[in-house]
C-alpha cells in the first residue's frame, strides 16, 4: 500500500478541525461543561498546528521557526487542562503553554533548530508529557466511581508510550536522525497514530460529557430546591435501592416521618418567606443529626422522611436526637422568636421483603398518633400489627417558648 505523507496530513488537518467543530457545537448545545469548550479549542489549535507544521519552512518568517509544533504542544496542554478541569480542578495557564513555550526558545539556537535529533527528542518528550498528563488526571476521575473510566485511561496512555521509542531511537542514532530521514512506513505510522488518538480522545470526551450532563439532570431531578435533600422521587429510588441492596439480610429497617407542628401558624404569624428558613434549619437539623448512610428526603410541604439501617429501638434515639435538636434550633429562625418543634413517628420492618410504600404508611400513621398525643414528640409503631406506642415527651412537657429559653440557658 502506498502512504503518500503530504495527504496523509492533509487529511489529518482536516479530520481534527472537523473534530474541533465538532466539539465546539456539541458544547454550544449544553454549555455547562467548561472542559468541551477547551477540548473543542484543542483540536482547532492542533489542527492549526499541524497545517503550519507542514508548512514551517515556507511561513518562517514571519512565523517564528518551530510555531506550528510550539502550537501542537499547547493544543496538547490544552487537552489536559480540560481533563483538569472536568473533574473540578483549576486551569494552570502556565503549564499549559510551557511545552510550547520551551520549544519556541529553544528552536532561537541554531544548534538545536539544525539538529533533527534535538528537535524529535523535545517533541517526544512533550507530546508524551502531556499525553502521561492527561491520563494521570483521568486515573483521578476513575476512583469516582460513577463513571467507567478505563477506555479513557488507556488512550492517553497508550499515546504517551507511543512517543517514547523515538527518544531512545534518536538518542541511539548518529544527529542529523529527525522526521525527514525517517522512513515513509514509520511516518505513516505516526501520523495514524495521532489521528487515532485524536479521533479516540474525541469520541470519549463525548461520552464523558454525555455521562456527566445525565449525572447533572438526574441529581436535579432527584434534588429538592429549597432544601438540597433528596425529593420524594429521589427518595423512594435510593430507598428501594438501599432494601434491593439488603434484599437477603436479616437486618432491620426504619422509617421516620417528620411534620413541622403548626407549620401553617409559622406561616401566617411570620410570612412565607421565614417558614421557608424554618424548612431549611429543620433540613440542615437532620442531616447534622443523623448518621451518613440515612436517607433523608423531602416529600414535600413541611413532611419530611428518613429511612435508617437500624432497629426501633436506634431509630427511636436517632429520633429523639432530632427532635431535641430542632427544639432549640427552631426558637429563633430569621430574626423571630418561633418555638418550632417537629413530631416524629417511626415504624420497623425487616429489610427482606420490606415493602416501602407499606412501612411509609405505617410511620404516618405513628406521626399521626404523635399529633394526637400533644405534638413535638417521637411515636413509634410497636411492630407490623400493633397499633403505635407513644413515648417520649408526655403532652404536658409541651416546651413553651419560656421553657425552651430555660433549656438553651441550662446548655
Ligand atoms: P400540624 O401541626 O398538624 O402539622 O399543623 P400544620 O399547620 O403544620 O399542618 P398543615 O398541613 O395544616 O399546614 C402545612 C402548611 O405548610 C400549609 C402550607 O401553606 C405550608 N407549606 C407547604 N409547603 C410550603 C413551603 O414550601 N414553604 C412554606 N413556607 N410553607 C409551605
Ligand atoms: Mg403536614
Ligand atoms: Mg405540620
């Protein structure tokens, strides 16, 4: 087969600007990866690159000897730091342009512009840099488990290895060893190489923009609003999830139903806007309260719910835990003297074969009771078939503001 090289990078410029455009209109679409805009930059600047690359002898001057390389290694840079910054790390502008930077320098001294050998060393070095880079910040991504992240990994990889042989070879070599006096197959083979990559990288920045953007919509969907708990439908998958997890295990699970006492009072005494803060202290309540692996959600209005890997008896202290917590949290919310309180009702079943919908109900049936019995306490249905069992606080312990003070005083 014959390699013709001059086409061979004819088409590669042209594949890797298509590519470019490509990512550019792909991040137009959904404008929340910052990393697609800076891959999409990339390409464009590699395909610049490469086009000048090929023409270095008859645009230097006026550009500079070694621009079109100088531009490959930034658009190399540039790759990594959409890897950095797609897991949440920051650009480093400087690093990003060294390679290119130190090549452009070192190309000003004829010794190391004549010799070929010089120039493929430093050419290899930074390409294999930058790729080793690039694979490193992926290797991060790969421990956030969401995301399979071996294909990635391994293509950067692989470029960086790739690069490697033609060090040892030149360094082996008589100087006057550079691209020109390769032979063509080689050449061809380095060029397919780096269309390959370039072709690959795109394609798996892609599919990791796509797999963040559905991570992104489905957290939202999952998410309440006003209070960054989970919602009703968030809740109810990571409960089943957690009950399909322990489907065979002899373990116990509980759940809490919580409701804001005379929530509706809290509105019409002190407006809508500080009954919404209330909903947030009574959130940011449970979770500094209960344990990580808890599920807290909100099912909406001033109803909250928890499913504990626990038995009655824990979920009942984890309970009575919130419920003295939000007693002093809710005396003063926004600037008001509020006294809110919470009441709490809890009902267990095993994990095997636990049917959520049922123990839901069971617990409101529990909160219900706590609501008869006075409010601002925790009432626990005693097994799958008894009716609820009142504890905690007995109605005449009802706090008043007054005795709430006396209780944040005393502590
Ligand atoms: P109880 O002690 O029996 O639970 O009485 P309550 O007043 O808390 O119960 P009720 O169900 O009568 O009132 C709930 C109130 O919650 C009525 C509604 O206006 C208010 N509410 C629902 N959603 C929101 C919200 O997102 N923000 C605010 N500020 N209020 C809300
Ligand atoms: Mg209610
Ligand atoms: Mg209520």
């Amino acid at each position: 087969m014959l390699l013709d090289v001059p086409t061979l990078f004819t088409v590669s410029t042209g594949i890797v600007a298509f590519l470019g455009m490509f990512l550019f209109f792909a991040w137009i679409q959904d404008r929340s990866i910052r990393a697609l805009a800076w891959w999409a930059a990339a390409y464009l600047v590699g395909g610049a690159g490469v086009a000048l690359w090929m023409l270095d002898k008859s645009v230097s001057p006026p550009l500079p000897f070694g621009f079109g390389n100088a531009l490959l290694f930034v658009a190399c840079g540039m790759i990594w730091n959409g890897a950095r910054l797609f897991h949440g790390g920051r650009v480093e502008p400087l690093v990003l342009c060294a390679g290119g930077v130190v090549y452009l320098i070192a190309c000003q001294f004829p010794l190391f512009a004549q010799s070929g050998t010089h120039r493929v060393v430093l050419s290899s070095i930074m390409v294999s840099a930058y790729a080793f880079f690039t694979a490193r910040e992926l290797w991060f991504e790969r421990r956030n488990r969401r995301h399979a992240r071996w294909a990635a990994l391994f293509v950067p990889l692989l470029h960086g290895l790739v690069f490697l042989p033609p060090i040892a070879l030149a360094l082996t070599q008589p100087d006057g060893f550079g691209v020109a006096p390769l032979p063509v197959g080689w050449k061809a083979i380095f060029i397919l190489e780096a269309l390959l990559y370039a072709v690959g990288t795109a394609f798996i920045v892609l599919m990791m923009t796509k797999e963040r953007v559905e991570h992104i919509h489905k957290t939202a969907a999952a998410t309440d609003t006003l209070t960054g708990l989970l919602n009703r439908r968030g809740f109810l998958e990571r409960a089943q999830a957690l009950i399909a997890r322990h489907s065979s295990s002899d373990r116990q699970l509980t759940a809490l139903m919580f409701d804001l006492d005379h929530f509706k009072s809290i509105n019409d005494r002190f407006g809508h806007a500080t009954g919404d803060e209330a909903l947030r202290v009574f959130a940011k309540t449970i979770q500094n309260t209960m344990r990580e692996g808890d599920i807290l959600g909100r099912l909406g209005g001033e109803e909250f719910v928890a499913v504990l890997p626990a038995t009655i008896a824990d979920a009942e202290r984890a309970a009575e835990r919130v419920r003295a917590a939000f007693q002093i949290a809710g005396v003063e919310i926004g600037g008001h003297r509020m006294g809110a309180t919470v009441s709490i009702g809890a009902a267990c079943s095993s994990m095997a074969g636990c049917n959520i919908d049922q123990l839901l109900s069971r617990a409101d049936a529990a909160l219900y009771a706590a609501k008869e019995g006075g409010r601002n306490r925790v009432t626990c249905a005693s097994d799958e078939t008894t009716a609820p069992r009142l504890v905690a606080v007995p109605p005449s312990q009802h706090p008043t503001i007054e005795t709430v003070s006396d209780l944040l005083r005393a502590a």
